[in-house]
C-alpha cells in the first residue's frame, strides 16, 4: 500500500464522519424531539450518547473500501481481522449504550474479537495467548478514559498517530490503514465531543477506539524488524490510559469499593477537583499521553536509546502517586455511638424532664404573686415577695405567668404595672 493510498483513506474517514456526525448533532439537538414512552430517556439523549457510532462508521467505511480496493493486499488478512474485531467490539458497544449489558458479556466478545485478530493475523500460539491478552487489558484501559467531554478522542488521536508513525517506520504500510483512518475520524469528530459535547463518543465509540488501537499495537510490534526495541516502544504508547487503570484500582483498593462501579475517581474527576476546568483536564491529560507516545516512536525509529523510555516511566508513576493524594471519595457518614439503655434513658426522658422543670418554675413565680391579695381584708406581701397580680371577677390573673428564667420580682413588677 503505497502513501497516496493512506492518505486517501484517511481523507474518506474525515469527510465521512464530519457529514455523519453534523448529521446525527442536528437531529440530537432538534427542540422537538419527544420523549420515549415509558419514562426511560429521551431519543435526543440516546443520540447524544450513541454519537460515536458516527466515528466507527467513518472509519469503518473507509477502511472497508481500502480493502476492497486491495489497499492492502500484502496484510489484507490482518487489517480484515483488525476491522472485524473492532466492528464486533462496536456492535456490542452500541447495545450496551442502549441497554446495559453484563461486563462478563462484554468481556467475553472482547476476547472472541481478540482471538479472530491474532488468529487472522497468523501470529503463533505463544504470541497470539499474549497478544489477545493485551489486546483486552488496552481495549478496556483505553474505554475508561471516555469520563471527560473530548478526553479519549484527543489521547487516541495522539496514540493513532504514534502507531501510524511506527507502521511506517517500521516497513508496514498496511498496518498503518486502520491508524490513519482512525486518526482522521477522530479528528472529525473532536469538535463534536469537546466541552461542552453535543455528541458523545460512549461505549460503541470508546470500545472501538481502544480495541483499534491495541490490536493495531500489537500487530505492528508482531510484525517489527528483529533489530527493532518494540516490545518497550509500543507499549508505552498506552501509559496514560494504563496509568488511569491502575489509579482508578489502587484507589477503589484502598476504600474498600467495587473495581467493576464506576465512580468520579479518574484522572479528569480528580483534575476537576483541584479547580482545573474540563478542557484543561483534557489538555493536560493529552500532553501527558503526548511524552510517552512521542518517545516510544523516536525509540522503535532507532533515534534514541530504550533507556529514554524510563523517564515518561517514572514521570506517570509520580503523577500517578500525585493524584492518589487528591481525595476522590466523598466522606462516609458514620453513625452516633450506640449507647446501653441506662444511658439512653436520659435522653428520651430530657424533654418530659424540661417541661416538668419549666411549669415548676413558673408554678414558683407564680407563687411569688399572692392569690389572695385581690381579696378584702387580704395582708400586704412581703418585702422581696412581688406586688398582688390584678385578678378578674372569676379570680384569673390579667397578667400571663413570666418565662422561664424570668427573675420573680421582675415578673411582679410588671404585672403590678399592667394592673
């Protein structure tokens, strides 16, 4: 496959998703676009969420027609398996976005897909068992980075053409279609997805993306010159959407939670927390996946030494460690203490006991105001007693008893003087 032939592919997967995508942003938008029947979604929000099917058909449109051109009939049978494995990855995608399946369903055609690439591709036993495996691991590390408007499509455009430069480089064109017309329907569809997303790229789109990108790793270091530092270059191509699997595990370690419920804990959430706004955390997490990306190539181009690749190495274990001290979780509410009923009695009792406190206070202050001073013949008070309360005819007091922690000669006072 020769180089106008790439390009064209890649110009058709541009072209195709752009139209697609507008498409799909026009009729998600729609103002009246009603609701589904049975309170579930709206149709606006399934097209939103399913938006990445546009990307994947882009794609896929493209690269079919380069194989059916015989674009790439040196390694027509694994571009072939790599297409198909992504087409089933995506087709499942697309109907877990409209009806949640089960994760050992999706993990189980993950890793039939996997086993038609290797096996398509020729590999032999020992390499298809470790090819198939990392196929899985990426795809799934690649499938978690889709928590942030634009993150995926920007990382796996970075990564695209990471391994579009080491097909080239390394003597295998056809290998290197479904990169490039991976890198263009990503890029077309960029817009659409960054903040705030019209369109999202969900699980058909995420799903896709990570298994092209591994299964087309993993053929490219399969197929490597022997001269070659492949098996530390590509790789290290996925270090971010690794190191996001591994901060999202120590973490959900760490507090006791499920690995398999997603929660606000990846690198964007935890981006966000420290006040940087959505395209930034898409941004920074980018140019974090640009250093190792970069590396890798210049290391399997033989320009630098595999040495070099410890230092991406070691900056994603430190910023790994950096983001574990940023509080992911919110703080578990713990319960009061529970007490013995001897302890516990006091408490039930303390309003009764108050009331009880309140009307024996006020019967005292109302003590301190003689019943019977109203009466003729009746005696003056005491001094420091108060002074007699005006009654009615009936004999109630005119004056409401004082509240409760009113001083009694206060209290008498001023009923004297309402009197």
């Amino acid at each position: 496959m020769n180089v106008l032939g790439i390009i064209a592919s890649g110009v058709a997967a541009l072209f195709i998703t752009v139209a697609l995508a507008k498409s799909a942003r026009r009729v998600a938008l729609r103002p009246h676009v009603p609701d589904e029947p049975g309170g579930r979604a709206p149709r606006a929000e399934a097209l939103r969420r399913t938006g990445g099917a546009t990307a994947v058909l882009g794609v896929g449109t493209a690269t079919g027609l380069a194989l059916w051109l015989g674009a790439a009939d040196e390694a027509a049978g694994s571009v072939g398996g790599l297409l198909a494995g992504a087409g089933i990855v995506a087709a499942l995608g697309l109907v877990h976005d409209l009806k949640p399946l089960w994760p050992a369903l999706r993990l189980g055609a993950q890793i039939a897909a996997a086993i038609l690439v290797v096996c398509l591709a020729g590999l032999p036993p020992a390499a298809s068992v470790l090819a198939a495996l990392w196929i899985v691991l990426v795809t799934n590390a690649f499938a978690l980075l889709d928590h942030a408007d634009g993150l995926l499509t920007a990382v796996g455009l970075v990564t695209a053409a990471g391994l579009l430069t080491c097909a080239l480089v390394g003597g295998a064109p056809a290998l290197a279609l479904l990169p490039t017309t991976l890198v263009a329907g990503l890029a077309g569809f960029l817009l659409h997805t960054w903040h705030p997303a019209r369109l999202r790229l969900g699980a058909v789109g995420a799903q896709f993306t990570g298994f092209a990108l591994a299964a087309s790793g993993a053929l490219i270091q399969a197929a490597a010159p022997s001269g070659r530092a492949a098996w530390a270059a590509l790789p290290a191509l996925a270090t971010v959407a690794l190191a996001d699997s591994a901060l999202v595990l120590i973490s959900r370690r760490r507090a006791a939670r499920s690995p398999l419920r997603d929660t606000d804990d990846h690198i964007a959430h935890r981006l966000r927390r420290v006040r940087v706004t959505v395209p930034g955390a898409a941004v920074l997490t980018t140019l974090w996946a640009a250093v190792p990306v970069a590396t890798g190539t210049l290391v399997y181009a033989e320009l630098l030494h595999p040495a070099f690749l410890l230092l991406p190495l070691a900056g994603t274990a430190a910023a790994v460690f950096a983001l574990l001290r940023i509080p992911a979780y919110a703080p578990s509410r713990t319960a009061p203490p529970r007490t013995g009923s001897s302890r516990t009695a006091p408490s039930r009792t303390a309003p009764s006991r108050t009331a009880a406190a309140r009307r024996t206070q006020t019967s005292g202050v109302g003590a301190a105001i003689p019943a019977a001073a109203s009466a003729p013949g009746a005696k003056p008070s005491a001094p420091g007693r108060g002074t007699p309360a005006a009654r009615t005819a009936a004999g109630h007091p005119t004056v409401p008893p004082p509240p409760t922690g009113r001083p009694a000669a206060e209290a008498a006072a001023a009923a004297a003087e309402r009197g």
